[in-house]
C-alpha cells in the first residue's frame, strides 16, 4: 500500500464536512471506510480542526494544551520564581526535559513529606470503578491535596506559569519511590475510553493532557523514563523533569512511557497531571 499523506485537498475536504454539520467522528468513520489509517486520519482531524476534533472537552474547559513557550528557542525560561533549563525539545510527540525545575532542598522537601505516607501504588481498574494493585507498578506511591503545603503550592505555580496551564486544572502531586528492582511497565497516561471506570473519572476536569514528571533524587543506576515508540530514553537526575502531552487518548499521540528498573539505589519521582478543566 502506498504511504498515505494529510494532503491541503484532504484537510479542505474535512473543513468542508465540518461546515456542512457532520460531527468529527463521522467525518472519522468515513475516512476509515475509504481505507485510511486510523492514526493519519486522527492527525488529519487534529491538524484541521483541533483539539475539539479529537477529545470531547468539558464545562468550561481551558482550549488547546499545555505547552511552555518555546518560541525563542532559549535554553532559559523564567517559571515565575525559578529559572529552568531546557535540556530537549521534541515536537511530535511533545516532549521537553527541563534542568533545575527543582532546587535540592525541594527534592529533599517533598520527599520528607512523604515518607511516612507512602503505600503500594495503584493503577486505575480495569474492570470496575476505582484504583487497583497491578503487577506493572512495582512503586510506592501517595498523593498531596493540591497546595496542601506551602512547598507544593509554590511547584505548583511554577508548573502552572512553565507549561502556561491553570494551577486548578491540575491533579495533586503523586509522589513514587522505586526500590532496586521496582519499575513501571510502559502505559499511556489519558484515560483509556474503554475502560468501565472512565466515565465517573472524566467528571472530575475531563481527560488528561499533559505529564510532568519530576526527579527528586539520581538513583546510582538504571530508572530511565522511557518513551519505546519514539527511542527516547530520559535520565532520572535530581532537579530535573519530562514534560509530555497527548492531544487524544489514542496511542497515535506516541505517548507510551514507563519507568525502567532501577538497577542500584533507589528512585524517587513527583508526577504532576494535567487535566483539559477544573481538577475537583
């Protein structure tokens, strides 16, 4: 079969059927039916129409993604009261590692915090509503209320002006400690549309869009956040972050991630999710 090209005739004849009232999933179905590939017909959808094209968004939700601004190209940024670094920038998928997101004595902040609160990470259930142990997430794990201390109300700001995305749409900050051995198998973070339990999750500010996750320690081997569709593999360094974000909850947006295992020492990470509204 031919390569297949989002050509400027394909993308006016979606904004044509676009115009003329057809939902974007019907405009979908009728381009699966003419033998294109799903993942190319959603990038065509997203490129032509947007966001609102591949992701029902609720109430009063924030358009577009969270994306730090990149557009002078500078290896600074100002995140409000930090500077950070930008280590890399990939485009698509979205990924950018930032250095210095946090200063040592935050890292060693956040992980005194929660210590005494940590419990076997969970995963979303997959047959029921809720959360569940999963023989794939080998952490311990727990959850700050969002600004539930003065220190993680100050990273939350700084999030929120870095990746330009409202503080209130974000989940709480989940911490993880990885012991040697521990890992987290790889997954996408958006919520799986099949999944029984998403509807009741999605009431809460909608889907997920964007990933940030925070190193707060350099484990003396292994850890990598790894990203197998794209061959990327990010090093956990102390102070440091990946962002990453997903447009739709399909694995076209080539966000499959997961933790490898750590080798020798431990890992300890601060995961931050953003969501498309109003996080409650």
């Amino acid at each position: 079969m031919s390569q297949q090209v989002i050509t400027p005739e394909l993308c006016a004849w979606i904004t044509e059927q676009s115009r003329a009232g057809h939902p974007s999933e019907s405009i979908l179905a009728a381009m699966l039916g003419s033998g294109w590939d799903e993942s190319i017909a959603r990038q065509a959808l997203a490129r032509t129409l947007g966001q609102s094209a591949t992701m029902t968004a609720p109430p009063g939700a924030t358009p577009g993604l969270p994306e730090p601004d990149l557009s002078r190209l500078a290896p600074v940024m100002n995140a409000g009261d930090r500077a950070v670094k930008v280590l890399m920038a990939l485009r698509q998928p979205r990924v950018v590692v930032f250095g210095d997101l946090l200063s040592d004595d935050e890292c060693d902040g956040i992980m005194a915090l929660a210590t005494k609160r940590l419990a076997r990470s969970e995963t979303v259930a997959t047959a029921a509503d809720g959360s569940e142990v999963n023989a794939a997430r080998t952490s311990d794990g727990m959850f700050f209320e969002r600004c539930e201390t003065e220190l993680i109300r100050t990273l939350e700001a700084r999030i929120a002006t870095l990746l330009r995305w409202p503080l209130d749409h974000g989940e709480g900050l989940q911490v993880l400690r990885y012991r040697p051995g521990a890992e987290y198998q790889p997954h996408y973070d958006y919520f799986d549309p099949g999944h029984v339990s998403t509807p009741n999750i999605l009431k809460r500010g909608g889907q997920r869009v964007g990933t940030l996750v925070m190193y707060l320690n350099t484990p003396a081997a292994g850890g990598a956040t790894i990203f197998p569709d794209i061959g990327l593999d990010v090093a956990p360094v102390k102070g440091n972050a990946v962002f990453f974000s997903y447009d739709r909850p399909h694995p076209a947006t080539q966000t499959l991630h997961g933790g490898a295992p750590v080798l020798e020492g431990e890992k300890w990470v601060a995961t931050k999710w953003l969501r498309q509204g109003v996080f409650n």
